[in-house]
C-alpha cells in the first residue's frame, strides 16, 4: 500500500523547455500521508507531477514502471470523471522508476471537476490497474483496480479569495463571543450558588473548567498566530461563515469554526459544578450517630433551613468542613422519640440528646453557643430540636476564625 505522496505542479509551456529531457519529482517538497494532500483545481489547463512513496522513512520511492496504469478519479453520487496518466508522446521522459507519475487536467476536466456536487467531502483518488498485453500491444486483461492514494481537492480561484489572515480573523471573534458568553453563564451560576447554600459546594468545578477553556483559547490563540505571515500551502473547502473548512497541507493541522464551537459548548454542558471552601474560611465537622435501636428515631441536621443530612440507627452521618459564618445555626431535630418508654415503665430506658462541641486547629472553646444539651427525650410527642450558633465574632469587632475549627458532634445517651 503506499502511504505518503508528493505533488508539484508544472507550468505548460515547461514541456517545450525540456524536450527529449527527462521529468523528475522535486524531493525538497513535503511528503503527505494517505489523506493529507489538498489539491487545488485550476480553472484552466494544468500539470499535476506526484512522486509515490514505498517507505517515507527511508525516502524510497515507488517504481511506477511496466505495465500498470494510473488514473486520478473524481467521484459524486451522480458522476465521476477518470483521467488517465498522461502520455508524453516522445516530447519528454517521466521518471517513472523513480515514482512520477504525471496527468493532465484540462480546462473541460476543470469545469466538469469544479462543477460536481459531492455530498461530504471533496475527495479525489489514484487508482491502477495492470494490464496484460499480446506482443503487438493488444490488451489482453485487466485487473481489478487498486487505490493507492486519496486526498482532499477544493477550487483555487476560492482559496486566492479568502485568504488566510481572513481566517484566522474570523476564528478569533468568534473566540471572543464564546468566551463572552461562557464569562455571562459562570455569572448566573455564581447568582444561583449564592441563593442556595446547599449547592455551594459546587462551584470550584466551574472554575476549574474555565480556567481549561481559557488555556485552550491560549493554546488555540498561539497555533493561529502561526499562520499569520506565513505562506500557506492548502485549499480552502468551504467559505461558507457557519463553515470554515481548511486544509493545512504543510504542517498537517485541520480544524473548522464548527468544531471550536462545539469544543467550547462541551466544556459547559455539565449536568452540575462541584466546588470546595476556601482554606482559610472558617468551617466546621459535623458528626451524628443514633447509638439505640428504636424503630422510626433519626436525627436530621439543618444549617439555617437548608437540610444537610439524615442519620438513623447504623446509619451515621459525618460532613467535613461545612463552610461557616458568624452567626450560622446549626439544627440538630430528633423524631421518633414516642417510640422510648418513660420512666417508670417496666421497661425503662432513660435517654438523652445531646449536643457537644470540640475545638481543633484554629478552633477554640466558645467557638458554638449549644441550647438545652443534654434533653431528656423519652416518649416526648412530634420533634425534639438542639441548636449550636457559630460565635466568632472579636470583642473589639470582626471575625478571627481559620480554618477549620473543630466538630459538632450530636448523638443519643
């Protein structure tokens, strides 16, 4: 199979010059693998020379001599043109030995080229064939056909018109209008964060995913800056704005406005956005366990109104550093607690809720103002609550909590 191929192109009247010389592939050009190669279609008559590869490593080329011929193909679904190699009737030599293999597109093959509608992409093939022959030159058969290279293929008058400085242009606002919408969505993330405290735990995802963005519009920014200036060997497939298709044919590099758009809406199109606290903001544990076996009791803890968790018998309930402020409450509410005999009963089991705080790091004693612990809850009716308040505030003003400061712990005795 071969994998690698290189093409110039040669002037008409280039066949006058070398007469009875013979034709060879410049070796300076750069070798194209299955695929790479863009071809531009002139309007007018033109020369295609490609040189075929065996080894692209080794530089060793194909030797396209004997009896096989070789067509360059043009497909649509609805029709195909077939040019074959082109004979150079004694006016010259092609280096076929050493891999040339020369056609000749003409203006009617041009205009039957340029005027296909093709359903995806713009694809053009080399094909052979061997052909077995008597010996006055009679084909006697032919052999099924094998393709031996494909590439892309786009008009040239389209390519001179939007240059690539256009380009890179209309990839850069297009840049800047995803990344202003991106900077507008995190906003209105942050809004609804700030309302529900139960969700702000969320957040750091989001800033992570924006700071990805940002580095691949910085990575994305350096490679255009490449182009710029430099001359650029491809064919533009589509001018169309919603549509920018080009073929980098030096560097082997190919992207569309289409798929920088989409790489960009991906990145936001996460079902949510997790976040953790700020190191130095002051948050605290939280720890509940329900060490008795009566059916239905559970403790559910709240900060503020928003529910942080249910622990029931062999279910315990741990959060880390849950973020908070001076002045947060805490809830800790017992249910279930008709279901524990009073005392006196006959089977008497006296229990208590209980709430207890222990500083750490930062923490200090008076860190949490605890209501009512302990609390007698033996068959007590509806809900039983025990509340802790965050207390950081200075004497002189200000807060001087850091950190994590310790555990809230709530259990029954």
């Amino acid at each position: 199979m071969i994998l690698e191929v290189s093409i110039q192109e040669l002037e008409n009247n280039y066949y006058f010059k070398k007469m009875a010389e013979l034709i060879t592939g410049d070796t300076t050009k750069g070798i194209k693998s299955i695929g790479e190669l863009a071809l531009r279609i002139s309007k007018f008559d033109s020369y295609r020379l490609f040189t075929l590869y065996e080894n692209v490593r080794e530089r060793k080329v194909m030797d396209v001599s004997g009896n096989h011929k070789y067509y360059l193909v043009f497909k649509s679904p609805k029709k195909e043109i077939r040019i074959p190699e082109y004979e150079p009737n004694g006016f010259f030599e092609v280096d076929k030995a050493n891999g040339c293999i020369l056609f000749k597109i003409t203006k009617k093959n041009a205009e039957d080229i340029l005027g296909m509608k093709t359903a995806g992409e713009k694809i053009f093939h080399i094909i052979r064939v061997f052909e077995e022959r008597d010996a006055f030159g009679k084909v006697l058969s032919v052999t099924d056909e094998v393709e031996v290279y494909n590439g892309k293929w786009g008009d040239d008058y389209a390519f001179s018109t939007f240059t690539t400085e256009n380009k890179v242009d209309l990839l850069t606002k297009s840049l800047a209008v995803q990344m202003d919408k991106n900077a507008t969505q995190l906003n209105e993330y942050k809004d609804l964060l700030e309302k529900y405290n139960g969700e702000v735990e969320k957040s750091s995802d989001l800033e992570k995913e924006l700071e990805a963005l940002r580095a691949e519009r910085d990575s994305l920014q350096t490679l255009l800056n490449e182009y710029t200036g430099n001359t650029y060997d491809g064919t533009l497939l589509s001018t169309d704005t919603k549509y920018v298709a080009f073929e980098n044919t030096l560097d082997n590099v190919s992207f569309t406005e289409e798929q920088l758009s989409a790489a960009l809406t991906e990145a936001l199109a996460k079902d949510g956005f997790e976040t953790g606290n700020d190191i130095d903001e002051p948050n605290v544990n939280l720890e509940v366990k329900v060490n008795t076996n009566i059916s239905g009791l559970k403790i559910t803890v709240y900060k503020g109104n928003v529910s942080h968790g249910v622990a029931t018998y062999g279910k315990g309930l741990i959060l880390k550093n849950v973020a908070t402020d001076h002045g947060d409450e805490f809830k800790f509410v017992c249910e279930g607690c008709s279901g524990i005999p009073i005392s006196g009963s006959p089977t008497q089991i006296t229990k208590t809720f209980k709430l207890e705080y222990s500083h750490d790091n930062s923490g200090f004693d008076g860190a949490f103002k605890i209501e009512s612990s302990p609390v007698y809850i033996n068959n007590k009716s509806g809900k039983v609550t025990i509340k802790a308040t965050a207390n950081y505030e200075r004497s002189g003003g200000g807060t001087y909590a850091v950190g994590n400061i310790g555990t809230l712990k709530c259990y029954i005795q």
